[in-house]
C-alpha cells in the first residue's frame, strides 16, 4: 500500500492535538454546567419544599381564621390563655378592694311585715329580737285604657273641619281606627326592636306576656315606621350638626336589608353620632353624609373613599394600624418584622399588642399625642 503524496502525519497529530483539547473544554464546561444546574435543581427543590410548609401553615391559619370569624367570642380572643391565671372572682381580706352597695330608695312604695315562725324546727319558741329592713325593686305589670273624648267642631268661618288632639295621643284616626297604642309602649317597642334588635313578634310577645297588651307584629312593624319618620327631621339636624363639626370619625359596615346588601354608614364627633343606611361604600355615600366639600378633620379605617375628601385632614385610625402591624410581624421574616413592632411599639408601650394590667394608669393603649 502506497501513502497518498499529501500525508503528513505531523499535521495529522497537531489536528487531532487539537480536537482532543477542543473536547476537553467541552467536556469540563460540560460538567460545569452539569454541576451548576445540578445546585439550581437543589435550590429548587428546597425552595419547593420551603414554599410546600408556608403553604400548609397559610392554610392553617385560614382555617383558623374562618373558624374564629364563625365563634361568637372570636373579636376578643386574647389568641393565647395566660401561663399561670389567676383565680376568678375577688380577693378575700383587704385585698378585695372598696365595698359597695345599692343605694336605699328615697320612697318606699309598700311595706311588707315578714314576721318569724312562732316555733324553731326544734320545738321551741321564738322570740323577736329585732327587725331588719329588705328592699325589693319590682316592676308593676299594669296595662291601663285611656278614652280621649275629643271635641269636633267647625270653624264658623271657613266651614273648616276642627278636631282636638291630646299630646299623649299617638293617632287622630277615630271611628274603625279609634283603638291605639299609647306612646310608652310604642316607645318601649321602639327600645326593643331598634336598639335591642328583637324581631317585630318578639316585640309583640313581649308586650303580650310583659303588660297584657295585645298587638299583631304589624302594629309594631307600622309603629316603628311612624316614630322614624317623626324622628327624621332630628336626624337632618344631627347630620348637619356632624357636618359643622371641625373632627369626625367614619366608618362602613355590611348591612342586610331584605336579604340583600347594603352598608350602614357611621359618623362620630364629639357631639353627635348619626347613621344612615345606604346602598354603596364609595365616596359618593360618603359625600351624602357629610358633603363631598367637608374640610374638617376624618378619622376612618384607610378605606381609598375617604381620601377623595380632598378639602379635608386625615387620620388613620390608631388601632387599625397597630392590628396591620400585628398582622404584618406574624407573617414576616425577623428582619421585615423589625418595622411594623417599632410602630406598635409607639402605640403599645409594653410591645406586646395586648392591653394587660400592666398596662393600667401608663397610657398604654392610646393613640401618641398629637
């Protein structure tokens, strides 16, 4: 066999020199790479596992929040029992603080002897030694009727219809109508269904069962709408009384009105407090209570409608901030913890976010001044 002309196996060498180098830096950037994903893949896969525990402790606090939203008590949990408690009820011996008792009525209205038996359990005699007073304060259940006989007359002049009222009625409806509701008891069922929140047969049974007055829900039900609107020009004077004032706090809250939802809107100043219920919780709302150019001071929750009250100072209200501080350092790593406790400590002088005895007389609790 005879070798080609062009042979040169020194050449060939250099080449496959070279070929062999150009493999080896494939080969360790190869492995390098190998070795970088193979760290990426570890990192991965402890950030899966990271990301797989605040996923499950996430959804243990969901559980546990919506299962404190459904508990009656859940507002004002303390969220963790005290390690050592101390027993319920007061003190015995000087540390059970000032004695007081109930004050002993001007009038007595009835008096009642009560006297001993004439014999002990034993057999023996008794003799009287001496009498203590009791005091008892007991509610009459007395129903009464009152007949209004009202004069009728005609103005001589006009030919006018002219027809006498009593300050305690509570209707001028006569004939078929001519039996009403006096205004205790509608001012008693008012008491009962708005401020209490008894249901309008609630109302009834308990004037039935209380007093012996009978009326239908319905009666109780139009009652209640005749007083709201008797009380209806208050209610203007207290909004404008509200929208005068230099400081107010406002608030929203969800609200049911045949099943269907609305939002009960409240504002406080110092001198008035007044409601509404209305169907939205957007700054038009907001402006029907106080005017959208109230230039005052709002204290509220940090809801963006209240800042569309361009004219007026704001103020977030103090325990909102501090609960989003708590919130915030629960879930937040030790060093993003650091601001949000710095700002409840501003708030909470002892750092803890719980009001305690400690806590008493040091102002802790409070918002700062100014």
């Amino acid at each position: 066999m005879a070798w080609p002309k062009t042979f040169n196996p020194a050449g060939i060498i250099d080449k496959l020199k070279q070929k062999i180098t150009s493999l080896q830096r494939q080969w360790r950037s190869t492995r390098l790479e190998n070795e970088r994903l193979r760290k990426e893949n570890e990192q991965l896969r402890r950030e899966q596992e990271r990301l797989r525990q605040e996923n499950e402790r996430l959804k243990r606090q969901l559980e546990e929040a919506q299962r404190a939203n459904k508990r009656q008590a859940a507002p004002f949990s303390r969220r963790q029992r005290k390690a050592n408690p101390k027993p319920p009820g007061r003190k015995s011996g000087t540390a059970y603080g000032q004695h007081y008792r109930k004050a002993l009525p001007q009038q007595v209205d009835e008096v009642i002897a009560v006297p001993v038996p004439s014999r002990c359990s034993c057999g023996g005699a008794v003799e009287v030694e001496k009498v203590e007073p009791q005091y008892q304060h007991e509610v009459v259940r007395k129903t009464i009727w009152r007949r209004f006989d009202i004069a009728i007359g005609c103005c001589q002049r006009c030919g006018r219809r002219i027809q006498g009222r009593d300050p305690r009625q509570t209707s001028d409806a006569l004939g078929a109508a001519a039996v009403q509701v006096g205004p205790e008891a509608l001012g008693l069922a008012v008491k009962m269904n708005k401020d209490l929140g008894m249901p309008h047969e609630d109302v009834a049974a308990v004037l039935q069962d209380g007093f012996g007055l009978r009326v239908h829900r319905s009666t109780v039900c139009r009652a209640v709408e005749r007083v709201a609107r008797r009380g209806e020009a208050t209610w203007h004077a207290l909004r404008d009384a509200a929208r005068r004032s230099r400081v107010n706090a406002i608030d929203e809250t969800g609200w049911k009105v045949e099943a269907q939802l609305r939002w009960l809107w409240v504002v406080v100043s110092e001198q008035v407090t007044f409601c509404d219920i209305l169907p939205g919780r957007g700054f038009p709302q907001a402006a029907a209570l106080l005017g959208a150019d109230y230039a005052g001071w709002l204290t509220h929750d940090g809801w963006a409608a209240y800042y569309k009250f361009l004219r007026a100072g704001h103020q977030s209200c103090i325990a909102h901030l501090l609960r989003r501080c708590r919130d915030m350092a629960e879930v937040a790593s030790p060093a993003a913890a650091r601001f949000p406790l710095q700002v409840q400590a501003v708030g909470w002088p002892c750092g803890t976010g719980i009001r305690t005895e400690s806590c008493r007389g040091t102002g802790c609790g409070r918002p700062p001044d100014g």
